[in-house]
C-alpha cells in the first residue's frame, strides 16, 4: 500500500469515524484515536466509545492489520485478546476471505472491529457472547476452516488443506 492509497482509505474511514486519523509508521501505517461503536445487533443498540490502535503492514491487504485497544474497556473474562494485547478478531482464514472480497481498511474497521467491540460490550454487559464463540488455539482454528470449506469431516477438511 502506497501513502496516497492509505491516505485516501484513512479519508474514508474518517466519514464513519471522524475520531480516527492516520500516519505513517516506521513498520507501515498507523490509525489511532476514538471508534465510536454505535451499533445494532439482534434488535440490541449497544454504545461505547474505544481508544484503538491500528497497525497497517505495508503489504496490506495480504499482511493483516494488528488492532490494540487502549482504554481498558475490554471487559475481565473476554478473552479473545493475544499475549501482547492485539485483539483476535478472527481466525486468519477469515480475515482473509473478507480482504479477498474487499482488500479496504474501511471494509476490516466496518465489520471486524465493529463485531469484535460489539462483541465485548456486549459481553460487559450481559456475561455472554452474542455471536457465540470459538474455541482458542487450534481447535477454533479448525472450526474457522471447517466452515470455510464446508467440511463436515477431518479428512475432507484436510483435503481443502492439502494435507
């Protein structure tokens, strides 16, 4: 992704999220500031405001972005969150299959970072998922690829695998 690119993605996540803005990293690009989840799922509106980080690879979309959120309101016992702190909006796979249909910034803040700060709130809120949950680790892993595949069985999903 070139600075011109990048700077006209930033333009339009800014129509969205005025409270977001962007620069140039050492590493690739960055976008810091204030999301404001406003948003509805299953007939419930859920409101709250994040300090997040975004880390681009320069190689976006083919590198995937790392998301840190960094005001402390991701709820105790949500625990979809890496050892450094990034968050784990989804399996690899996934990510994929949504850069492959829209390789946009504003298509991964949309509906990843949106979901998984759905996800929480909701979570701080009533103790529960509201989109149920994978496992961790490889299991959840092999659930993401199973779906993805529409493999009922360990062999047809190796199959897909190349194993």
């Amino acid at each position: 992704m070139t600075r011109l690119e990048f700077e006209a993605q930033v333009q339009q996540i800014q129509i969205s999220q005025p409270g977001l803005s962007g620069c140039e990293s050492s590493d690739g690009f960055q976008i810091t500031g204030t999301f404001v989840l406003n948003h509805v799922a299953n007939d419930i509106p859920l409101y709250e405001e994040y300090l997040i980080t975004i880390k681009i690879p320069n190689d976006f979309p083919t590198g995937f972005p790392m998301v840190w959120e960094t005001s402390g309101l991701i709820p105790e016992g949500f625990d979809h969150v890496y050892p450094d702190k990034h968050l784990c909006l989804a399996a690899n796979c996934e990510i994929a299959s949504l850069l492959d249909r829209d390789p946009s910034l504003l298509t991964f803040i949309e509906e990843l970072v949106t979901s998984y700060l759905y996800s929480a709130t909701y979570y701080g809120k009533y103790k529960v998922y509201t989109f149920g949950e994978r496992q961790h680790g490889t299991p959840g892993l092999k659930e993401a690829y199973a779906e993805r595949y529409h493999a009922n069985s360990d062999d047809t999903l190796c199959f897909f695998l190349g194993y």
